[in-house]
C-alpha cells in the first residue's frame, strides 16, 4: 500500500476531532467588557433594590398576611436584568411589572384548572411567554413566577397581586432611582422620531430595519442602541482612518478667489468655467471675508421654481447697482464663513460635513491668509485612500 500523499487533507478523525474542539470552544462564555466600577455599581443596585422591596413588604403584610411570603424569588433574576442591564427591553419597569405579575396569573389558573403538575408547568412557562410577547413585556423572570405558582401549588388569585406585583413595582422604582442616580437612564427612552432626516440616514435606518428582519430573532438590545452603536462604531472607523491627516495634507491648494467688489457676471463665469460650486472672498490680505456658492447665487435670483430660471438668473447678473455700476460679489456672499486651520486633524471636520451642511471649508495658515480649501470630495478621497502626511525635514 503506498503511503498517504502529504498534500492530503486532514482524516475524517482529525476533523471530527476538530468540530468537538470547535464546538467546545462555543461553549466557553465571553468576557464582560466592563470594567470594576460598573460592576460594583450593579452589585450595589441589586443590593439595595431587593433590600428595600424585602423591608417594605415585610412591613406591608404583617401579621394579616404571616403565612404568605414577603418576596419571591423571581425578584432576585429581575435584579440582575434592572440594575445589570438597564437599557434592556427586557428590563423596562412595564417588561418587570408586567412580565412577573401577569406569568403569575398564569401559572395560578394553570395550578387550579390542569391537573398533572407536569403539564401545568409545561403550559404555564409557554402560556406566559406567548402573553408577554404578545403584550411587550417579554422578562425571563415572568417564566420563572409561572413555574414557581405551579410547583407551590398556589391557586389564589391574590398571590399575583401581594407579594409579586407589589415586589415587582418597589423594584422597578428603586431601578428608575438608582440607575439615574448613577448616570444610567431608566426606563430607557427610545429616540424621537424624526421626520426631516437626511437621505442616508434614512436609508441606514431602513437597511437596520431589513437585516433584524432577517435576523428574525430576539434581541437583548433595543433597535435605536443597536443603531447607536453602529453609528459610534462607524466614527471610531473614521478616527482610526483619519487619524494623522490634517487639512493641509488633503487640501486643494490651486485656489480661485474673488474679491468683494468681482462683478457678479465674472464670478459666475467662473464657477461655470472651473467647474466648481464655491468661490472664497478674500480681503486685499488674502484674509477670508466671505464665500459665494450656486446657492447664493440661487437665493439672490429667487429660484424657487424652474420657471424662468434664465430669465432670472440673467437679470441678477446684468443688474446695476444704485450707483450705475454692476452688482457685486459683497452683495450676495455668505459673509459667516466656517475656517479650519492647516494643523487642524481632519477627523474634526467630519460633523461639519456630515451634519451642519458644510461643502467648502477654507483653510488658513498661521497668519491667517487662505492657503486651500477642503470639500467634501477632498473629504471621501481621504476615506477611501489616507494620503501618506509629508516627511518632516531632515535636520
């Protein structure tokens, strides 16, 4: 028998050995990524939620109710999911309220109405399940409330309402005070809606929607952190992309400027010409006093609508001022003017791009003076493709 060539794959043993190994290695649970004062501050809540919800109904039974229990043990699961993970839908103060008290309702019918305790409990955990889902108040706890009416063989209706409810809402308030307290919001808002969202935000949103669609399941995390979190992830990738680059290294240094006094005839002539949609006004220093962009030039000639757009536009640049000379740059310019230093990392100017509807950002040199201008496809470029910083000068 000739021997196994040594290009052949692995042997059905050494790879079932490998799915066992990789299997396995499934099971081992993931690191917390918190760090020690976040846990002590979830330690601490549990401790003081559970201590207060004890002491006050320990107080509000009394001896009317000595034969009852003060505090079920659901409570102890509900504290971890209140204090531990505070911006869980599955532990809002309704998905705790309601979660309990309503499984407990269910696991008490259960216990008086189905006979083998086998399938009451069976039923109990299912029909509480399908009951929080169906009224968004999904709370791990709620099965354990089911199961425990079922397996004590409680079959009064009151139970559900001292202790379980009464626990359940002395819980969810000490949640609401103890994690604002501690710089957690609770219960966890979700985000407004926002009806003039740019485009791509929009569209995010509506690829967000598509793939929880087709995840198709349930998610320990609310859809606005989740987008939250894509959204804190994406900046991070911007600084770890940008980090470095300044304004000078992506700049455009061949620059076309206009004074305040350019008729407003060449001003056009050139943004057609050059192909570009802003033009810097400078001062006899070269210091930035201004810009004119297309929109200024729209909103001088009142283009609200296509009709007679020529005609407008024409009239604007052939008007005559109240001296007899033609209209000017100065008297249709932005004269409030967003400027960035040379030094300035570009990472800074991401928001201006992005949110506060910025296209042209002059730069300026030490003294002052404009040396370039950065726009937004200076800015995706840079995404794409970092430029390499320039050498520093060799001594």
């Amino acid at each position: 028998m000739s021997p196994p060539s040594p290009n052949a794959g692995p042997g059905p043993g050494a790879k079932l050995l490998q799915a066992v190994l990789l299997w396995l290695q499934s099971l081992r649970p993931a690191r917390t990524r918190i760090n020690a004062r976040e846990r002590w501050r979830i330690v601490s809540g549990s401790f003081v939620g559970i201590l207060l919800t004890g002491v006050i109904c320990h107080l509000a039974g009394g001896a009317a109710m000595a034969s009852l229990p003060w505090l079920v043990a659901p409570m102890g699961a509900s504290a971890v999911l209140v204090f531990g993970v505070p911006s869980s839908p599955l532990a809002q103060p309704w998905s705790v309220v309601g979660g309990n008290t309503l499984s407990a309702l269910v696991g008490i019918a259960c216990a008086r109405w189905l006979g083998p305790p086998e399938l009451a409990a069976a039923v109990a955990v299912g029909a509480a399940i399908g009951l929080m889902l169906a009224l968004r108040c999904l709370h791990p706890p709620g099965g354990a409330a089911a199961l425990m009416m079922v397996l004590g063989g409680i079959t009064d209706p009151w139970f559900a309402v001292f202790p379980v409810l009464l626990n359940a809402a002395l819980l969810a308030m000490a949640g609401i005070a103890y994690n604002n307290a501690t710089y957690r919001p609770y219960p966890h808002a979700q985000r407004p809606a926002d009806k003039e969202k740019p485009p791509q935000v929009r569209d995010a949103e509506a690829d967000l929607d598509a793939v929880l669609a087709r995840y198709n399941q349930v998610l320990d995390v609310s859809r606005d952190d989740l987008q939250a979190l894509l959204e804190q992830m994406k900046w991070q990738a911007y600084q770890r992309k940008l980090a470095g680059v300044r304004c000078a290294d992506i700049m455009s240094r061949d620059l076309v400027t206009v004074t305040h006094s350019t008729p407003l005839a060449q001003a056009w002539t050139l943004l057609r010409k050059r192909r570009i949609k802003a033009l810097p006004v400078v001062d006899a220093g070269f210091r930035v006093v201004g810009i004119v962009t297309l929109a200024d030039f729209m909103r001088a000639a009142e283009l609200e609508s296509y009709d007679g757009m020529d005609a407008k536009l024409r009239k604007l640049l052939g008007a005559i001022g109240a001296s007899g000379e033609p209209a000017v740059v100065g008297q249709i310019m932005t004269r409030q003017v967003r400027v960035a230093g040379m030094q300035r990392y570009l990472v800074d100017l991401v928001p201006l791009f992005g949110g506060k509807g910025h296209h042209h950002i002059p730069i300026i040199g030490d003294d002052g003076r404009l040396v370039g201008i950065v726009t937004q496809s200076d800015m995706v470029a840079a995404l794409f493709e970092p430029p390499t910083p320039p050498k520093e000068p060799e001594p």
